[in-house]
C-alpha cells in the first residue's frame, strides 16, 4: 500500500431480515475502521415520521406527498450508529412493532425510495475511508458499483430464531410469519426489491456463527482490498 492508506472500500451487503446483517455489518465496519450505514434504520425513521404525524400509511399517495419533509440523518459510527428524525433521536423507537408492521408499505413508495436512496448516496460518497452499508437493494440500486456485494442467506427457521432474540417476548412462530410475509412484500415491490445482485458474494449464515460470518466477510473485503 502506497503511503501506508488503503483505497476507500464500499461494501454492499443486502439480505432478508435475521440473516445476521446488521451485527454483521457493524462488526465488520469496526474491525476494518470504515463507517457503517443502517438503511433499514433510515427507512424505519420515515415510517415512524408517518405514524407519528398521523399520516395514512396505507395510502400512497399520502406518503408520497410528504416523504420529502422529514429530516433523517445517520450518523456512521459502527460503534455507535446513530439516527435522528427532525433533530430527534429515534434510535429506539423505530424498533417498535408498529414501525415493523408499516415499514414495507411505506418503503414500496417511490417516492419514499427516491429519497432515502439519495440520502444513502450522499452518505456513501462522503464516507473519506469507505463503508459498509446494510440493507436491501443496495448492491442492486443504491451502489450498483460497490467495491463487493454480499448477499446473506439463511432459512426463515434460523432467521426467525435470531430476530425473536432480538425482539423481546416475541414468539418464534409469529416471527416467522412475519418475516415471511416481509420479504414477500420486499422481494416483489416494484421499486428496487429485495434481490441478489448478478455480480454478489452469497454467504449462507444459517449453519455459521455469528463470529464465522463476520470473518468470512472480513476476508472477503481483505482480498477485495488487495486487489485480488
């Protein structure tokens, strides 16, 4: 390496819900001193923007109208990402039940796409030392020319196993439903849905820990780095 600093890296890891991404993605970012970017969060935070001001997330039309008011801002930390809406953190309400059963309908809007999509843009390009942004169209529209795509697989019974975990007093079966039903929606909107890119990495994680995906992606971004 000329003059002792790496070339910036993007990395794109995309997937369904429990697949391990965001711990994943933060842990990666950290060990390799990149920023980290969570869409779900920003598309989290502009359903809950909706919610909270009353807006009739089952009309499109309504979504559409006001997706350009609300002011997200992520900040990049892997060790501490954080998320604002309007100057207010919403790191902990955007993780409600309620914000999960909404946030397809509302991502589904182009609109709502358009500018979220714009605002994961301009933070990848201000990223000085690269960064791994999490999410579900990234490798496919957001950074169609990421350094490396990484799409994370793993079946819907270790998925759902992993994100009742996570959500406190959930039950594994409803999880599972749930994410089923997520992904469906996800996987068939017409705006930029949830797909592997041609030219992506598939990890299953579903027979790996948490700390065997995390190395299997470090090295995959090491030898991108190299130029391998």
């Amino acid at each position: 390496m000329e003059n002792g600093a790496a070339q910036p890296v993007i990395v794109a890891i995309d997937g369904p819900a429990g697949t391990g991404k965001s711990s994943t993605s933060k842990a990666v970012a950290a060990q390799l001193g990149l920023s980290y970017l969570d869409t779900g969060a920003q598309y989290r935070a502009i359903t809950w923007w909706m919610v909270n001001n009353g807006i009739d997330v089952d009309d499109p039309s309504a979504i559409a109208a006001v997706a350009g008011k609300p002011e997200i801002v992520s900040g990049t930390d892997p060790a501490n990402p954080t998320i604002t809406v309007d100057g207010v953190d919403v790191a902990g309400p955007i993780r409600t039940q309620e914000v999960s059963s909404e946030v397809s309908a509302v991502s589904a809007v182009p609109e709502v796409r358009a500018r979220i999509t714009e605002l994961q843009r301009s933070v990848a390009a201000a990223a000085e030392v690269g960064i791994v942004v999490e999410g579900r169209d990234i490798g496919t529209t957001v950074l169609p020319d990421a350094d490396l795509k990484i799409f994370l697989t793993a079946s819907a019974e270790a998925r759902a196993a992993r994100r009742s975990g996570e959500l406190k007093g959930s039950d594994v079966n409803a999880t599972r439903e749930a994410l089923i039903k997520r992904d469906a929606a996800d996987s068939s909107r017409k705006t930029s849905p949830l797909a592997k890119a041609d030219d992506a990495v598939e990890v299953d994680t579903t027979e790996l820990t948490l700390a065997q995906v995390i190395e299997c992606v470090v090295t995959l971004v090491e030898e991108k780095r190299a130029g391998k």
